[in-house]
C-alpha cells in the first residue's frame, strides 16, 4: 500500500462538507501549516474542528473560521481568536469547550477503541450539564465520548514511507494521541525518509495509524506570543 502523496491537496482529495477533522498542535507549535492552508483552498465548508485551540486571527484554524468554513469548535482554549470570539458570541459558531485534559484523553481513548472514559473534571460545573455521573469509591466522575473523527490531520518532523512519525519536541503535544484516533490519518513531515532510516527506538506514531503521509514546505513555523526577558 502507497501512503504517500505529492502534497496535501493530493492527500484531503476526500475531504467533503461536514467532514469531522482533528487538527494536531497546541497554539501555534506543532500545527499541520500545509494541511490547513489546503483546506482553505479546498474550500470544505461547515467543518467540525477538534483542536486543543482555534489558532490566530491569521493563521493555523484563524484562516478556516476567517473564510466561515468551521461550523462547530471543539477546544479547549479560544484566548488567541478575535474573530472566534466574535462568531462565538454572535452564534455564527457552535462551541464545546472541554477541560484540556479530557480532550487529550478523549482522543486517546477514540485510538484505542474506547467508546467511553470516566473524568472527575468538570464535575458540578456547566460542563457536566445533560452528562452522565457516576460515582466510583465515593468520587463521582462524568462519562466522556470518545471522538468520532472523520479525518485526523498532524504535523511531524521525520516520517518514513511507512508512515512512522517522529516528532520533535514540544511540537508533540495532542499530535501522537489525534493520529491514533482519526478514520483516515494525514501526516505532513519536514523530512521524508526511506524505510529503515528512523531509529525506531525514537518513533511515537508507529505508521499502522497513519494512512497518508507527505513533505510539507514553506513552513512559518510562528509564535503566538514571543516574550523574551530584558538584557
């Protein structure tokens, strides 16, 4: 089986209205920079996005919700997003914020064919409203879905043919657990490799999971916030 394609316009070619779409990262570290700006130029309307958070007013997620192509936010922060704030209090935007922990957790659990998890986060707040309680040695915890995502779309530094991915640093984050989880997994790396030239003692997706990978470019690589002590 050949998982890799020329590019990401190649590799969403099934991408459609209403698809159900992960999207790796947290901020702006880590994000699938060329999967994303495909999207845009796809032009895939009323999208569901899972994310950690919805980017920058221009760019990661910010340039889906610019174009009003996302119709429901699945996040765990929006501090970042003037205009998600602006669609999220003029309705335009359907909104679940999660505690960041459960996210990650729900993910995890969807890659491991875990229909369910067991939180005690969020427990007598708002985020337990019309949500299952049970209670276990005398804690009680909310019962959380796993994700059911359609597409999961990640950003790796090193990836072989077979799809192995190697991350690097803190660009890791929710990216090994939503490549688990997707239907379809797309991959965009830095570096392309043959296989047999990633070390595998240092692989965190095994590429069973990824079913498409390619070599992104023209990567920005941006930072939300550069804050830097004085001399």
């Amino acid at each position: 089986m050949n998982k890799v394609y020329k590019n990401a316009n190649e590799a969403l070619f099934d991408i459609r209205d209403e698809s159900v779409i992960m999207l790796g990262g947290f901020g702006l570290c880590g994000i699938p920079e060329n999967c994303i700006a495909a999207l845009v130029q796809l032009n895939v309307q009323k999208i569901t996005c899972i994310s950690n958070n919805a980017g920058v007013d221009d760019f990661g997620i910010g340039l889906l919700l610019k174009k009003k192509q996302v119709k429901k936010m699945i996040a765990s922060y929006v501090g970042e997003n003037a205009e998600f704030e602006r669609q999220l209090l003029s309705g335009e935007m359907e909104v679940d914020l999660i505690p960041q922990g459960t996210l990650a957790t729900r993910c995890m659990a969807s890659g491991y064919g875990m229909p369910v998890i067991y939180t005690p986060a969020g427990v007598g707040t708002e985020v337990a409203e019309g949500k299952e309680v049970r209670n276990f040695n005398g804690k009680d915890y909310l019962m959380e879905y796993a994700f059911n995502a359609d597409f999961a779309l990640v950003k790796a530094w090193k990836g072989d043919h077979l799809g192995n991915l190697i991350y690097k640093e803190t660009a890791r984050n929710f990216n090994p657990l939503m490549a688990m989880a997707g239907k379809i997994t797309i991959a965009e790396v830095e570096e392309l490799v043959q296989p047999g030239e990633l070390n595998p003692d240092y692989i965190h997706t095994p590429g069973i999971y990824v079913h498409r990978i390619f070599q992104g470019t023209n990567y920005e690589k941006r930072i939300e916030q550069r804050t830097v002590r004085e001399k």
